[in-house]
C-alpha cells in the first residue's frame, strides 16, 4: 500500500515492517485516497474566500484519506488565455508559467473547490485568467479533455445583495458543467459591505465543513475494538 504525503513528497512505502500504530483504531483502506484541488483566487489572504474555502478542506480531511493541494492564484505570475490554440492539437496549454503547474493538478484531481470575488460584477481577474486557460481542457471539435464526474464545490463572495455574488456562481458553475464536472454544492456570501467577516459567521463555516464531507472518498471509522490489520 502506498502513502503520498503532499503533492510534491515522495510517496511513502509502507511495508510489512512498517509502524502501523497511526491507524490502529481507524479501519482505513488507502487504495481509495482521493485528491482535492483548491483554488482561491482573492488577493485578501486572510479574507472571506479564503476563511469558507479553508472549512470545506477541514470538511474534506476529517479523518478521511484525502490529500489536499490549494493553490492561491494571487501569490503566482500568471498569464490570461493568449488564444494561440495550440491547446487544439497539443494536449495541454503551452504556456509556461505558475499557472502550470496548478492546470496539471486538476487532471487528476477528484475533487475541486473554486472560489472568487466579485469585483465589478464579475469575478476578479485573476480567476478570468485561469478559467480563460481551461479552454486548453476543450479540444478543437468542442470535446472535453478533462476527466468528467470531478466533484466541483463553489465559493463566491461579495460585498453587495447575494444575488451579484449568485450571477457569479451560477457563471463558475456553466463553465465547471461545460468541463464535464458535477458541482455538488455552492456557497455564496456577502460581507455586507466589509461589515462582517465570513470566519465570524458560523452558518457559512458550518454550511462550508458540511460542503467538504462530500469529498471525504474513504472517511477513518474509529473503533475501539478494532487493534489495526492481523499479523
Ligand atoms: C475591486 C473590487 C470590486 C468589487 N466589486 C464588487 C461588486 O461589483 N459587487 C459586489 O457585490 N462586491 C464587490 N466587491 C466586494 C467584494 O466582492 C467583497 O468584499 C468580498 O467579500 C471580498 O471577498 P474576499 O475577502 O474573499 O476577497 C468589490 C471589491 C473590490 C476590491
């Protein structure tokens, strides 16, 4: 059976010899690992988006096997969409650039929570540039390339009636279903004109923690009588 401890890490072998004491209690079968994407695309580091997005990854991991990668858009250099097409006969967008790497994740991803702001009743620029550069998951006869069935759960903030934050999400959700992607959930929240905060509004975190169980591929049941695999 075999461990990936992050995106990056080298995966870790566990063997016949190997110290099993962490799941003695959980009955677990690793082989159903699922890996969840997150995008937040807010430059607010410690903003609404990234408050709910962090209760659906809490959600998500519970005891469950997941591994998890999240992606900050605003932290990266990244180019918009250049409309050179050589998505259409290459199988990947040929840009390279910190957006690379993020496009590369969500192929075998399972799961994906995507959030944005909206600003100027849109989303912010920098979820545009990388919902522009998932054109390179169409092919040139409007096939999708992208593996269907992810499960996609949406955030959305705004500072206005929930129904701007709405027309957002419903905008993230065509372009995700167009993907073949399946959204399972959606979160919209306004601040209110910055006068609340989404980490201090325990229904959205609630209703976030909820969202995230659904990605839970292999949730850990504990039992007390259960002393980890025979030897
Ligand atoms: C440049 C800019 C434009 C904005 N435009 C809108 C808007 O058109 N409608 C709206 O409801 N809120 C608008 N907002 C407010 C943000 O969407 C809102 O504060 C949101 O909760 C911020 O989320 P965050 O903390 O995840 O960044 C705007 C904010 C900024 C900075």
């Amino acid at each position: 059976m075999m461990l990936k401890a992050g995106p990056s890490a080298e995966p870790l072998l566990l063997t016949a010899d190997s110290n099993l004491e962490f799941f003695k209690y959980y009955r677990v079968n690793v082989e159903s690992m699922g890996k969840v994407v997150a995008i937040v695309s807010s430059p607010r580091a410690k903003g609404n988006s990234m408050a709910i997005v962090n209760s659906v990854i809490d959600g998500a991991m519970g005891l469950s096997t997941n591994m998890i990668v999240l992606h900050s858009l605003h932290t990266m250099l990244i180019h918009g969409c250049n409309a050179c097409m050589a998505c259409k006969t290459k199988n990947c967008c040929i840009i390279e650039d910190e957006l690379t790497n993020v496009l590369e994740d969500i192929k075998d991803a399972d799961g994906l929570v995507i959030s944005a702001p909206v600003y100027f009743d849109g989303p912010c620029a920098q979820y545009k540039m990388f919902e522009d550069r998932l054109f390179s998951f169409m092919a040139a006869d409007g096939s999708i390339k992208m593996t269907p069935g992810k499960k996609v759960v949406i955030v959305v903030t705004c500072g206005g009636p929930k129904e701007r934050g709405q027309k957002v999400c419903d905008h993230i959700a065509d372009t995700f279903r167009m993907l073949g992607a399946e959204i399972v959930g959606t979160i919209v929240f306004s601040d209110e004109g910055g006068s609340k905060t989404a980490d201090s509004c325990d229904d959205i975190i609630d209703q976030a923690k909820e969202l995230g169980k659904t990605f839970r591929t292999n949730y850990r049941e504990y039992d007390p009588h259960y002393h980890g695999p025979k030897q």
